[in-house]
C-alpha cells in the first residue's frame, strides 16, 4: 500500500481532534449544525498552530503535509460518523464496502492553506453505482456538505475500480491523479486491492504513450505561461519551473521507473546527490513562498502578482526596509529556484524519453540504467557523422567527442555555440551538460581571448539567428561567465510600468525582435529593416541591445548613462571596430531618448523634429535609434506596443531624418510647398457643396504645423464638418447653444478610433469633451486641438475600447453626442456620470497597490524654450475621472489645451498637455505655473499621500 508520510505528524493532530470530532464513538446521532461547528473549530486551531510553524521558519513541504494530516484527520472522523449513522438508519443491512481516497496534491499529501481537496469514493467492481443512489447521496450529506460549510474546495468523484482504470485509459490527468492515491479511510482491503492492480496496470500498459502525452503536455503548459522562468509576475504552480515541473518529474519516475520517492533517483543514477539536494531545497522553497501567498490571501491563487510581492517577502523574512530592495532580493531567490526546478526536470524528461523501452506486454519493465556519455553516443552512432574541433555533428545534433574536450581548450565554451549557429543544429542533452559542468574554465584568460572574442563577433553578425544562440548560451550559464556585465541583470527583477521580464530575458527578448525584422516576419516591420539597411553596420544593432541595458545592476534610475560607461571595456575586450564604439555608446546612453519624445512630445508639431533632431546629432544615429526603441519597448510585453504607439514613433523618426537631411529654410519652404500642393488637389478635385473660397480660406486660418501631417482627406472632412457648421449658425440662438459636429472613423490598421469634434471655441471645450468620451465608456490615448482665426476649434480624440481596439459600439457614439451636446450647450458638470460609468466598466480601475506606492506622483509645469511651448506633465495612480479634473484645472487657472497625450499603463496615468494662455497672450509668467502646480498636485495626490518636494 501506498505508505503515508504523516503517520508521525498525525499524532498530535489526532489527539486534539479526539476532544472535538470523536462523533461516531458517540453511538447517537450528533446534530449537523454541532458536528459543523465543531469541525470549523477544530480547522481553526489548526490553522493557528500551522501557521505558526510556517511563521516559525518550518520548511514549506512539512507545512503541506501539517495541512494535508489536518484533512486526513477531519476527513476520516466525519466518514465514520456518516457509516455509523448509516448502519443507525438500518439495523442489520450492513453498509456498501467504500475506502475514502486522496488524490492528486492531497493524494501526495501535501496541501496548501487553500488548496483544493480532490477525493474519490472507490466502490468494488461487482457494485452498479446506480444501485447505490441513496448511500452515495448519504456520504455527500454526511461528508461533503461539512467541508463546503467550512469553507473548502472540494473536487470529489464516485467510482468503482473498473470505472477507475478505465477513465485512466481514456484521459492523462485522471491516470495521473490515481498515481497519486493514498489511503483515507474505509476498506483498507478495498484500496490495496485496487491500488496494487493500478501499479500494475501503468506499470504496463501504454508507458510510452504516458511519458509522451506527459511530454506534450509539459510543452504546451510552459508556452502558455510564457515559456520563461523570469516572468514579472511568475504562476507559483503552473509557471516553468513552478511546482508543476518538480511533480512531473515524480510522475514520470512513477510510472517509467516504479519510483515512489524523487531520492530513489539518486540510488537510480538518474540525479547527482548535489543536484537532488538542491531540487529538494528549490521546490521547498517554492512551497513556502505558496503558502506565505495562501495565508496572505482571502481566495486561492498561485500568481505571484507585484501588488502581493513586497507582503510575501516580508512574511518570508527578507528585512530590508527598502521595499523595492526587499522585493529584488526575494524574488532574485525566487527565479534562482525556479531555475534549477526547470533545469532538472528538464534533464529527467530528457533522460526518461531517451531511455522508454519497449512496452512488455504482461510483464513488469525494471527501471533503465542512468546513461553515460559513452551510452549516449551510442545510440546515435548510426547517424552520419562529421566532426570539428572536438565536436561531434550527428543529424541535427552536436556532441563531444570525449568528456575532456573542453578542459584541453577552455576557447571551446565559446566557438561550441558559433559551429551550433552556423550548422543550424543543436548542442545534444549530455553536451549541454557537459557545458555546464565546465563553467568553472571560463576564467579571466577566456573572457579575455582574442579567439573568443572572434566567435562571439560572429555569433553577434548572424543577423536573423542571433536570439536562438545567446538564449542557449545564457540557459547554460556561459554567457552571464564570459560577459560579468551581462550577468548583473539575471534575475534581477525591473519594477518599471512596462517591463513583464527580468531584465536578463528583456534583453534576449529585444535580440529576438530584431530576429524577427531581418526574418522579415512582419509586414509593418519592413520599414525598420530599410532604415537598418540605411547604415554602416545594420548587425550593429545586436551588440546595442545586448549591452542597452548592463547599467540596471546599480538602479534604473541613471542606467542608460551608467551602461554606456560600462560598455567602453566590453566593446575593448570583444575588439569591436574602434570606429564603430561611438555609435554604441551614444545609443547605449540616449536608448530611451526617442520614446520619451513621442510619448510626452506632439510629433506633428515642427519644434518637435527640431529638438531631437539636435538631440540624436546624425542620420545614422536616428536610424539605430529607431529600431531600437521598437525591439526594446515590444520586448517588455508585447501587448503594449500598438499601431498608435507605433504610428507616433514613426512619424517622429521621418520628421527627424528630414529635418537632419535638410536647413530650417529649406524645411520651411518643402511644408510652404506641401501645403500648397495640398490645396492644389482639393481645389481641382472638389469637395462637393463646398465653394472654392471656402477651402482657401480654411488654409489661411490654420497655423502650419496643421498642414505637415494632416492629408487631404483629413483636411477636406475637417473642411466639411466646418461647412455644415457654420450652415447651422443661422439656426442657432448664440454661438453658446451652437451644436457641434461629430465624425467618428475607425482605422482598423492601427487599431483605434478617431473622433473629430467641430465647434465654436470656447472655454473648457476640452476637458468638457474628454469627460463626455469617459462617460461613453472609452479610453482615451491622446488628442491634438487647433482652432481656425475664426475661432472654430477642431478637436481630434484617438481612442479604443477599453480593451484596446476600435470602438464598434454604437451606443457609445450615441452616449457621447447627447453628453456633449448637455455639457457645452446646457454646460452641465458630467463629473458624477463618469464616476458612475467609470465604476460600471472597471471596478478596479482606481488600483490601490502597495507597489504603485513606490512610483510617487510628479506634477511638472514649465516653459520649454527650445521647443516656444509651455508644458504640463503628470505622473499619477489613476483614479476614475483624473483626466476630466486635470483637465479643468488647467481651464479654471486660465490655459488653454492645444495638445494632450494620455497614456495609461498597469494603473499608471502618464500624461502630457500642451497649454497656452486663453487670452492668446504669448507670456506665462513663473507664479502662475506655480499656481497650477499646485493646483493640479491637489488633483493627483490623494489626501492620505505625502506630497513631493518641489519640481
């Protein structure tokens, strides 16, 4: 029988629950609601001494089992209550033979605080279910109906041993949760019966479909959360490298090698007893960060979200009373953990898969012997074979010839990964073992080695075939050796807005979509690849994003200029081309330069172009600056990165490489030029109903920067909708009660809706129309404002459904248009409908977490000379109907809006706004930016937060 590895712990436990739960010894019949109450009393203590011992320091495994021991206890009293009660209710007949068991984590008797409680109720095959209706609705009444009431996730099932083996036939898990039976109470014959058939029965029948399926298996879990340990926010159970991964390999082990204990796989020459150790050690670690999660949580949950990180750490004794700190170095042993459960289960499948025999049929397979290097090269012998340097090509796999090759040339650490890239093959399992055994060789002389430096220049020149190779290099551990700078960022957790990796994986991941532009993957991207085939060196951009980052080990804050200092001794060690060292430094420094311009900056205004144009100094600068702002922001999560993100970023890189092609002269001449032409083709093309003069005379009262990159078709439905309104000016009373004219569009290449707005200009007309699109229920990602000489204002809003994508709603459009017309016109405050619509679609949205605390509020009001504009930034937690208030603020202090770039990430408002004087005067003097300052600071910061110094 399947031994318990709680017989010593439920000792204790049972003698407290003698005091509490003896119902059955009673011979009566115990009301419900007291057998209630005392089970919720017995689990409360309970739960008090175990939480106790976790608090104490007890190991994360011995917790589960004080838990699993507790349910056991509980389960086992109230089972014997419902057949004494059972045998009560009919003298004489006595009850149907039925053993209780556990499966799955209760079967392997380790549970979580909330955990599910997954039971079986195993009846004899001679038995019809359907015969036993009453006695099976007894046990439900008697057993399950308690657990609910005391607040468990219970998973049960009714069935006879036939229907056990033949549902483990038909379905993976179920075979795998039988795996895992252990003993309750009831027949205890019942259950050994049953449960040496079942070892029979996987030990036989389809072992190799099992640890194929069980494969498979493992495959599609580990891409569907990520494909990565070092998620941002990693799943303690299901993640790569989570729990899950150390189970499998006991079910693999159960069923391939008859296995009971994961030590038996040292006795087996499967594991090392130092890789054992620290298997055993990583998996209880992550048992005890899932039960400090449990005990912190009100529901079940395995996701270690940043919000619950800073409350785990503590619990689990990381002291710093730096939070962030704290949490670094909590979740830097949380990845490390994690990390060695994946690397072993890994090599358990693969040596598990490569060592399936045959399926014996009637006869029980005795466990494989563990494999040596000689035995793994024998089975591929039949295989063509070439050989290089010491290496070993069969098929699509690389090998070595001989255990010692790396310890006769140390250079081979490097050059085993340029012959892998450039075969287009693998390094084969024991290789790669043998990589990692010999880390230790990669010394000064190696990281200093003209040789290698050669190999990983050309690792670095492969373009489209890159991420593959330093992936593999950095799984093995030999980049983070050969390159100490790179190894600062393993693990090392970014608490940024945007950043869902570690910052190790940011960077392969930004190598990976640089791949993707030269595999010419996407459509869209093909522009990225011109401007890459635009400069000197387009492989140069490897080696950027590579080191981009290397300055992160000392703090985000400063890591551009820090890394750029850094990457001088790299490039000097690697040998790059002394000419080229320039170029990557500067990008290295500026690498977040072109994204904060497009994200704060209004791209389509010339001052824009001509600031970075002086901030980025060269065409080829410019070029690499590009690209790699796309690869490094899609890589912090891809979702994030959207066609008006990207529409930004483009139009910024054009208007910029112009204006570095060409003088302000010559810039203003070709946009004189350009407006012209425009008005050229609409005059010759015709705008239906609307006379010639109409049409000049809307070029003559729009500055130009409306014309640089508005195209005819925007300018004539601009050109129409101020037709129509000044069609209406007769009708209406005053300029005041004045309809205006809505037009929505959708541009399904970019994903986003567009809302032009036409109406008299007037005080608070923006933040009146921004809170009439929050009461519509939509997201707003920025806006551009301009008003005609005539003062007709022509508003454009950029929006998506909450989720993102274009609005399809048309009572959205409908909302918007009643809410517009009753805020200008009967000037109505719309403040309470958009915290009504607000809590309607999100009531999340105001996010209250201990983690946005550490992003404080930054309100910046000044003048931006190199630019003539006056600009208002804020960083704020968002909360429902911040931008309505922002907004009216900046009008109540006298502002105009004339561009707005609204940007919300993970709970993050970071937003931007162009202000001007609504007197049109041109002077705004220090204390009334002050003035606002303070003003739009009362907005931001909740009472309850301390306020930030000065700006």
């Amino acid at each position: 029988m399947h031994a318990s590895p709680l017989t010593a712990l439920s000792t204790r436990i049972r003698k407290h629950a003698l005091g509490r739960l003896n119902f059955a010894d009673s011979g009566a019949d115990v009301p419900a609601a007291q057998r209630l109450t005392a089970c919720k009393t017995f689990l409360r203590l309970e739960n008090a001494m175990m939480r106790m011992r976790h608090e104490a320091g007890e190991s994360g495994v011995a917790v589960a089992h004080a838990r699993a021991a507790t349910i056991d206890v509980m389960l086992a009293h109230l089972f014997d209550y419902a057949i004494a009660a059972w045998k009560r209710s009919r003298p004489g007949v006595p009850a149907p033979e039925v053993a209780l068991v556990a499966l799955g984590g209760y079967g392997r008797a380790q549970l979580s605080p909330l955990s599910d409680i997954d039971i079986m109720f195993l009846y004899p095959s001679n038995v019809r279910l359907d015969d036993l209706k009453d006695f099976q609705q007894h046990l439900v009444d008697e057993i399950l109906y308690t657990l609910w009431d005391c607040g468990l996730k219970v998973g049960h099932s009714s069935r006879t041993t036939d229907d056990a083996f033949a549902e483990a036939r038909a379905d993976i898990q179920t075979k795998t949760a039988l795996l895992e039976a252990r003993f309750i109470a009831g027949s205890d014959i019942l259950f050994e019966n049953f449960f040496t058939a079942y070892e029979n029965f996987y030990r036989n029948e389809g072992t190799l479909s099992y640890i194929a399926s069980r494969l498979k298996n493992q495959t599609i879990r580990r891409a569907k959360y990520g494909d990565t340990v070092f998620l941002q926010e990693p799943d303690i159970k299901n993640g790569v490298g989570g729990l899950r991964d150390y189970h499998s390999v006991l079910w693999l082990a159960h069923v391939k090698l008859g296995l009971r204990n994961v030590n038996d796989l040292v006795e087996e020459g499967y594991l090392q007893r130092n890789q054992l150790r620290d298997f055993k050690r990583a998996y209880d670690f992550l048992m005890r960060v899932r039960n400090e999660l449990h005990f912190n949580s009100r529901h079940p949950t395995d996701l270690l979200d940043l919000e619950q990180q800073p409350r785990i750490a503590l619990g689990l004794g990381y002291a710093n009373h730096d939070e962030l700190a704290r949490v670094e170095q909590f979740m830097h042993d949380y990845y490390r953990a994690a990390q060695t459960i994946y690397r072993v289960a890994k090599y358990i499948e693969h040596r598990l898969s490569l060592t399936a025999d045959p399926i014996k049929t009637g006869a029980t397979a005795g466990p494989s012997p563990a494999l040596s290097l000689r035995d793994s090269l024998r089975l591929t012998r039949h295989q063509k074979t070439q050989h290089v340097d010491g290496f070993i090509q069969r098929g699509n796999e690389l090998t070595a010839e001989h255990p010692g090759v790396f310890r006769e040339s140390p250079e081979r650490l490097i050059r085993v990964f340029r012959y892998a890239q450039q075969l287009g093959i693998q390094p084969d399992f024991t290789l790669q073992t043998l990589i990692r055994d010999n880390l230790p060789l990669i010394n000064r002389r190696v990281i200093n080695s003209p040789d290698c430096a050669a190999s990983f220049r050309a690792i670095m020149h492969t373009v489209g075939n890159v991420h593959p190779t330093l992936s593999l290099m950095h799984e093995l551990g030999v980049l983070g050796r050969y390159l100490p700078e790179f190894d600062t960022l393993t693990c090392l957790v970014q608490h940024e807005y945007y950043h869902r990796y570690t910052a190790d994986i940011h960077t392969l991941n930004a190598i990976r979509e640089l791949d993707r532009i030269f595999l010419r993957e996407e459509d869209f991207t093909g522009k990225y690849l011109t401007a890459l085939h635009e400069t000197p060196a387009p492989s140069l951009l490897y080696l950027i994003l590579l080191l981009h980052d290397i300055g992160k080990a000392d703090g985000v804050k400063g890591h551009a200029e820090n890394g750029a200092l850094m990457a001088g001794p790299v490039l000097e060690r690697l040998q790059v081309d002394a000419s080229l060292r320039p170029t990557i430094i500067f990008i290295i420094k500026n690498h977040l330069a072109m994204a904060r311009f497009w994200q704060k900056r209004d791209v389509d205004d010339p001052q824009t172009a001509a600031a970075f144009a002086g901030a980025v100094q060269t065409a080829d600068n410019l070029r690499y600056l590009y690209v790699h702002t796309f690869c490094d922001s899609r890589s912090t999560s891809a979702e994030l990165w959207n066609g008006y993100k990207d529409a930004l970023h483009t139009t910024l890189y054009r208007a910029t490489s112009e204006r570095l092609m060409h003088d302000t002269a010559a810039i203003a001449a070709r946009n004189s030029e350009r407006k012209q032409l425009k008005l050229k083709q609409l005059l010759s093309e015709k705008i239906p109903g609307i006379p010639d003069d109409e049409i000049t005379a809307h070029f003559n009262r729009l500055p130009e920067r409306y014309f640089i990159q508005a195209d005819t078709a925007e300018i004539a439905l601009h050109v129409r909708m101020v037709n129509q309104l000044l069609k209406s000016i007769s009708a209406a009373e005053s300029l005041d009660t004045l309809r205006p004219v809505i037009e929505w569009r959708n541009d399904l290449n970019r994903a986003f809706t567009i809302v032009n707005v036409v109406t008299w200009d007037r005080a608070g007309l923006f933040y009146k129309l921004a809170g009439a699109l929050s009461v519509a229920g939509v997201n707003i990602l920025g806006a551009k404002v301009i008003s005609r000489t005539d003062h007709i204002a022509i508003d454009t809003f950029y929006i998506t459904e909450p989720g993102g994508g274009v609005v399809q709603n048309q009572a959205a459009q409908d909302t918007f248009a009643k809410n517009v017309e009753q805020t200008l016109v009967a000037n109505r405050d719309l403040y309470p409908d958009i915290l009504a619509q607000a809590k309607r679609i999100a009531p999340h949205a105001a996010l209250v977490g201990s983690l946005q605390n550490t992003f404080p509020p930054l309100i910046d009001v000044y003048n931006e000379r190199s630019m003539q504009r006056t600009i208002v930034e804020i960083q704020a937690r968002d909360q429902i109907g911040l931008l309505y208030r922002l907004a009216k603020a900046i009008s109540d202090h006298g502002f105009g809006i004339t561009f707005a770039r609204i940007g919300t990430e993970r709970g993050i408002a970071i937003d931007t706004f162009y202000i001007e004087n609504t007197s049109r005067e041109t002077a705004i003097e220090a204390p009334r930016l002050r003035a606002l300052r303070d003003e739009l600071e009362k907005v931001v910061i909740p009472p309850e937060t301390p306020a930030p110094g000065p700006a």
